[in-house]
C-alpha cells in the first residue's frame, strides 16, 4: 500500500445515493490519471447513502488499494462532508469532483499538469447553462450581492472542482471554518489561481441530488461566509435614515416659519429617528456577532462511522 507521503494527488469524491455513479467515476479518474505516471489515491467520502454506495465502494476498496472510503455517522450537508474529505486527503496536491460526471473527468490531467508547473489552485468553471427564472434570478442576486458586499471576489460558476495544492488545504484547514464555503476560501487564501471554461455534459446516469432549496442554501452561505461588511449594512442604512430624519426637521423647521403645518414633518421625523436607532442597534450587534464567530471557530464537520483502506501513517 502507498504510504501517504509518497502519493501525489489525492482525489476526493463527496457522495450521496451514488451506487450508479460510484464505480464509473472511479474508473474513469484512474483511466485519467494513470498515464500521467503520477502516484493518487482516490477517496469517496459518502454523507449516509440510504442505498447500496458505500457496500459498492467498499468492495472496489479490497480490489484496488488506492481507492478509501470515509463513511459519515448521518448526513452533514454539502458542504461539511466534502471538506472534510479534503481535510482527511495527503496527496501534495487534492482534487476535489462530484460523483455524478458533471464535473468533467478529462480536465484532471490539465489540473494535474498546472500544478507541477507551479500554479496553486486550478478551478473549473462551467459554461453558462440554461435553468428556470428562479434559479437564475437567485444566482444572479447571489452573485451582485457577494461583488459587492463581499470580503473577497468569489467566481462565478465555479462549483468547487478543481484542484488546490497541500499548502491551500493547509491554510483552509487552519481557519476552522464551521460551515467552509470552499470556493469562496479558495479565492480567500489569495493564492494563485487559474480558471478553466468547460461546458457541463449532460447527465448520462442517476439523477442530481440538488433542488431549489439546497442551492439557496450553498447562495445563503456563501454571502454569509464570505461577506463580513454584509453584517455592518444595517449601520449603513442607519446613518441614511438619520440623515433623512435630519431632513424632515429641517422640513418641519422651514414649515414653521412660513406658517405650514408641522405635524406631518414631526412623524415622520420621529418615525424615521426610531428606524434609525433600530438598524443602528442590529448594526452594532451583528459586528458583535462576527466578532464572535472570529474567535469561536473549531466546531468538528462531520462525525466519521467509519474508514477503509486508509493506511497508519495517512494521519
């Protein structure tokens, strides 16, 4: 068995309900990365199937020691399992894809070649595909919103898959992000980073575990998990409403002198001071609460049931 300090990419492959999947995309990674001469291990980290995937993929892990199987104790989200397999990887460099070949299997060796040419992090970015009114508004929203209120300029369509080298995990791993958006820490870390365009092939086997829901929930928190100032917008629109309140004084100011009625001036002046003051408040206490985040980091992804085929000295 390789020892994991001789293994040079670590292929990580989140699944759920993939046992059409699991066997095609392990052989379609190794039918990829074989040929290059490089030492990988590929491993499947399955977030509680319900089906036959994790009995499939242990029976290729007795036929082929370089496949690893990390099974989760229940389901921990999109995004928790999925980083947690890329923690638990010890390649030099770790390539991060889907099991249903939405992600495109024949960009490894490009990945692959990038990196041994120095460059950190190599992403792929799907083609701009066809998707409801909804979906596109909300992508599109979520896109404005994090270029604009953003810590960071995350890429859109960028899904994740891709490539990032030992010291990218390592930097990631050390923040002790709760819930990592990781393709907003990718662009974090500030290391460079290559984009490829490729164009989504279309669904071949099985079906996406995706829906409306779960992709506002990866748009939810990438904001929240990239965009800090995002927190502070209610102080902003606190001092607007100030300067408004201040206005309508002024307005009632003018009224009195030419002999106008006040009232209406005074409440909305005093209508709009009392906004003023609650955003104000909901400011200060969401600094509060990013405050508290940046010093409360460390809480465990997942919780693991189970490994397989992984070696004493892989950690």
């Amino acid at each position: 068995m390789t020892k994991s300090a001789d293994i040079d990419v670590s292929v990580v492959i989140p699944c759920y309900n993939e046992e059409m999947n699991a066997g095609p995309i392990a052989e379609a990674v190794i039918a990829q990365l074989e040929p290059m001469g490089v030492s990988f291990d590929i491993i499947f980290i399955d977030n509680h199937s319900t089906d036959n995937t994790v009995a499939i993929i242990k029976a290729m892990c007795q036929r082929d020691a370089r496949i690893r199987l990390i099974a989760n104790t229940r389901n921990f989200g999109q995004m928790r399992s999925p980083t947690h397999g890329i923690y638990a990887a010890r390649g030099r460099a770790v390539i991060g894809m889907c099991a249903d070949f939405q992600d495109s299997p024949e960009l490894l060796p490009h990945f692959v070649r990038r990196w041994q040419e120095g460059v950190d992090i190599v992403l792929g970015v799907r083609e701009r595909e066809k998707s409801g009114l909804m979906l596109s508004v909300i992508r599109a929203l979520s896109y404005w919103l994090a270029k604009n209120f953003g810590d960071f300029q995350t890429i859109p369509n960028a899904t994740g898959f891709g490539l990032y080298s030992r010291r990218v995990v390592d930097a990631i791993k050390a923040l002790n992000e709760p819930e990592p958006f990781y393709r907003g820490l990718l662009v974090e870390t500030g290391f460079p980073l290559e984009t490829i365009n490729y164009v989504r092939p279309p669904r071949t086997r099985g079906k996406s575990k995706n829906n409306f829901f779960t992709l506002l929930d990866f748009a939810i928190a990438g904001l929240t998990g990239s965009s800090k100032r995002l927190l502070r917008a209610p102080l902003y629109l606190s001092v607007l409403g100030a300067l408004v309140s201040l206005l309508m004084l002024v307005g009632a100011a003018i009224a009195f002198f030419t002999g106008r009625p006040i009232a209406g001036w005074l409440i909305g002046m005093v209508l709009q001071a009392q906004f003023a003051l609650i955003f104000g408040f909901m400011g200060l206490m969401g600094d509060h609460i990013r405050q508290i985040s940046e010093r409360t980091r460390g809480t465990p992804l997942v919780l693991e049931r189970e490994r397989v085929n992984f070696p004493e000295d892989y950690g």
